[in-house]
C-alpha cells in the first residue's frame, strides 16, 4: 500500500498532476476511525513517502497539535524535510497558531477556520505572508449560526445573488446545491477573512495567491 502510494505521488510529480502531498496528518477528533498510535505510525511513514518524492505538505491536525508538531520537528531537525506547507483548516488556538507559524509552516482558514469569536481573533493574527485561504469539502460552508456570519453579509447581498442556489434534486449545470460548500465560494471566504481583518478583498487575496504560488510552485506572482 504505501509503496504504491510512493509510485502514485512519483508519477504525479513527474506527470506535472501533483504540486502538494497530502492531505495526511492527526485527527484525534475521529479516534473511533483510527486510535492515536496507528495515526502516528502512519503519518510518519507518509512524511518518509513525501521527503523522497520531494513534494510540499498539505497537512491536517486537529485536537492532536503537540503530536503533530513533535512528529513534523522531529523530519524538520533531521534535516529531511526540505519542503514545507501548509496546515490547513485551521481551527486550533492562537499559540498554536504561532508556533506553527514560527516554525515556517503556512496556515489555511476555511469556513471550518471562521466559527467562534476565538478562531476570529487567531485569524486575525496570522501574518498575511503566512496565510492561506481554501473552501475543503462539502460541510466546510459558512452558516448563519457561525461568528463569520456579520462579515459576509455583504458578500451575501451582492456576490451571493448572483449564484443560483437549487436543491440537489433540481441541480441544473451552472447552479449551486444549497447547503453544500463547493470551490466557487472561494472568493466568499476571503471577502470574510478581509472583513474579520479589517483590509480590503484584493490585500488578502493577493497575500494568499502568493503565499500559495511560493510554497506549491504554481502559477505567477
Ligand atoms: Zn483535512
């Protein structure tokens, strides 16, 4: 399995298909699906596949940060992580979010990363060269309930008519299934990570695409 997965990411890299490796990671929300010690095992094993195959990190950790950061320190010292990345969905606290930052990583904010007062403030404190923005799955979107809310009020007044929104039962190409967050509400995250911090639309975003151009290669600046 995981030397297939090796050939997998070689191919991809080779092929010009993959400018990240990832997303692997600790989940220690989802024990019932994985107990800590396998996830351990297994995300250094995936940290040896991505040394070798030279490709930066797409990374996930929730509730596991001081594993995470000791399993990621322990390739950085060795001096076989060449390449960083980025830790997206970011939901963990302020000094979490500064030690990830201090060590060279990239923080990624979604919908997930904007839901209470707190996660505001620590988005608010990620240095804009450090900052990435992402949309993640379909469950990811930006609901009413959320601290985010007031922020993209405008967003959803201006931008958010101009989307057609459907049940899944009626989608029709060119729509939007309600309730399911989908890559095109990109720009809506940024307009509300601009609002929480307090800087126009285009800073963030020309901070993120930057950000994303330098660490996975794609792109221009
Ligand atoms: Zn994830």
């Amino acid at each position: 399995m995981l030397r297939e997965l090796k050939e997998l990411a070689t191919t991809a890299k080779q092929e010009g298909q993959a400018v990240a490796f990832g997303e692997i990671g600790l989940d220690y929300d989802r024990l019932g699906l994985c107990p800590k010690d396998i996830q351990r095992e297994y995300f250094e094993k995936q940290l040896e596949i991505a040394v070798e195959v030279d490709l930066p990190l797409f990374l996930h950790s929730r509730a596991a940060h001081a594993d995470f950061m000791g399993i990621l320190r322990r390739f950085v010292d060795e001096g076989c992580l060449r390449r960083m990345g980025v830790v997206h969905s970011f939901t963990g606290t302020m000094q979490e979010m500064e030690q990830l930052v201090q060590e060279g990583w990239y923080v990624g904010v979604n919908g997930c990363s904007l839901k209470t007062e707190e996660n505001l403030e620590v988005v608010r404190a990620i240095p804009l060269d450090r900052i990435m923005l992402e949309t993640d799955g379909p469950w990811c979107e930006m609901r009413p309930s959320h601290a985010s809310a007031p922020f993209v009020k405008d967003w959803e007044d201006t931008e958010g008519k101009r989307v057609k929104w459907v049940k899944k039962e009626k989608w029709v190409e060119g729509a939007c299934v309600k309730g399911r967050n989908e890559s095109v509400m990109m720009g809506k995250v940024a307009w509300a990570v601009a609002g929480i911090r307090g800087v126009s639309v285009r800073e963030v975003c020309e901070a993120a695409w930057g950000n994303t151009v330098r660490v996975f290669g794609v792109g221009e600046v």
